[in-house]
C-alpha cells in the first residue's frame, strides 16, 4: 500500500542511514540479489504455500522478463503433511542458494537453540546437508546445561555426526581476568593499561565469577546507581572503588532482571 502521511521522510531518512552503514559495492551486491529473492518470496505479497492464480500469473510472468528465469517455475498447488514441509525447506534452501551464491561468505548465526523444537531442527538439517549452498557457515549457539541426551537438539547432533557431517564444539565458559579488563575498558572508553580499568574489572570479575552477562549487568547496575558517572570535566568515567566493592551482587540471571524491574517500577 501507499505510505502514510510522513512515510516518505521516514523512508527518505531510513534510506540514507542504510547507504551511511553500507559501503557503495555492498548495495550493489544487495541490488542484485534482490529480484530473485523476491521471484522465490513472492512479488505480491503471496506466499510460495498458497495456491493462487494471481500469485502463479505474477510469478510467471516475473520469470519470463527478471533475472531470476534461471530458478524455473513453481507449482504452487496446495499441499500437505509431508509434502508442504518439504516444500519450505526447498523454499528455504533456494533462498539461501541465492544469498550466498552472491557473497564470497554467509554467516547463518543462530541463538539460544536450546529453545528450538524438532520442526526448526528438521529445517536446520536440511539445509547443512544440501552440499549446493555455497560458501555458508552455520553457527550455533545454546546453554549446555539446557540440552540433556534426549533433548531434539542433542539428538540432531549425534545423527549429523553420525553421518560425517563436519561440526566443530567451542565450549565457552565464564571469562578469565585477562579478558574481563578489555571488556570493561571497551566498555567503558577507556585504555584497558589503565590501572583504574584494571582495578575496576578485577573487582567485577570476582563478584560475577567471569560470567559475561552479569559482568555487563552488574556494570549498568553501577550506572543506574550513580556509582559509576561521567566526568564532563576530565572526559571520563569515574567511580568511587571502595563503593563498587562494597556492592551486593545479585546471584543469578532471574534475581537482575526483578531487580533491573523493581527500580523501573519504583522510577
């Protein structure tokens, strides 16, 4: 539909913050892929799933005349069962065929897979053994201790490996102190040589045992609290340390989060 009143500032300044991100080969290498992204999405906002004769009219015709007359035809009758999820997972993979046959590499990340149930795995599978999908790498990540031998997703894992397929395990665990001073630093702007820096991320570390999400957590805390602020003056952060030290920290991830919502509340 048409933009509504303001929609074409709103666009204008979206567009120019895209071209700001994105260097000028970068949107050339979008420019170009575009079109047969859409052949495979759609060109009037029709699923590739439905069965419609305007949608199979439009997808004809855009085959005929586009870029995208190489990808063939689709037959968009309604299926089901068995048959309507292979369907999504060709729809899936010719997407990512085209992506990736535009870049020389294409990271898939994605997170929390603990959370993910069979169908999303089924999908996932497919596309690691589609062996046509140029240069794409596949990263997962998810909580250990969240994913028992039954769990879908162990389960996915062993059957890969089982079949040859190539996957490398980094386990991460909580921080040493070495990393948790750059992380502050980055943090904070300021050089992690710094023997404040290096004083301030000591302290963090040991009340947080090195867990990168309650380091950052327990460092806003500090803000919120104003025991950490900004020195307009100096150009710098500032803390009292013996303050910082003597701060209670929260002992798990549930406990911030309530806490990060009392003081919203209270606000």
């Amino acid at each position: 539909g048409g933009l509504s009143p303001g929609g074409s500032s709103i666009a204008a300044l979206i567009r120019d913050e895209i071209q700001n991100e994105f260097d000028k080969d970068d949107l050339e290498q979008l420019r170009r892929v575009l079109p047969e992204c859409a052949e495979i999405l759609g060109t009037r906002r029709t699923s590739l799933f439905c069965s419609s004769s305007q949608a199979q009219a439009d997808k004809a015709a855009f085959c005929r005349g586009g870029s995208g007359s190489r990808l063939g035809s689709f037959s968009l009758n309604l299926l089901g069962g068995k048959e309507s999820i292979s369907r999504m997972h060709f729809a899936v993979r010719r997407l990512l065929k085209i992506v990736c046959s535009h870049f020389k590499g294409v990271v898939l990340f994605i997170d929390d897979l603990q959370w993910s149930d069979t169908a999303t795995l089924d999908l996932l599978k497919s596309i690691v053994l589609d062996g046509e999908i140029p240069s794409l790498l596949i990263v997962g990540a998810y909580r250990e201790d969240e994913v028992p031998d039954h769990h879908p997703l162990a389960f996915h894992i062993r059957e890969l490996e089982e079949m040859k397929v190539s996957i490398t395990k980094i386990k991460i665990g909580n921080l040493s102190v070495d990393y948790a001073i750059p992380l502050v630093a980055e943090a904070l702007g300021m050089d992690d040589d710094d023997s404040k820096v290096k004083s301030l991320a000591d302290t963090i570390h040991r009340k947080t045992e090195g867990n990168p999400f309650f380091m950052l957590m327990f460092l806003r805390s500090l803000y919120d609290e104003k025991l950490l602020q900004f020195n307009f003056g100096v150009m710098k952060w500032t803390w009292d340390e013996d303050e910082v030290k003597s701060k209670i920290v929260t002992e798990n991830v549930a406990s911030v989060l309530v806490e990060k919502m009392n003081r919203l509340q209270e606000e």
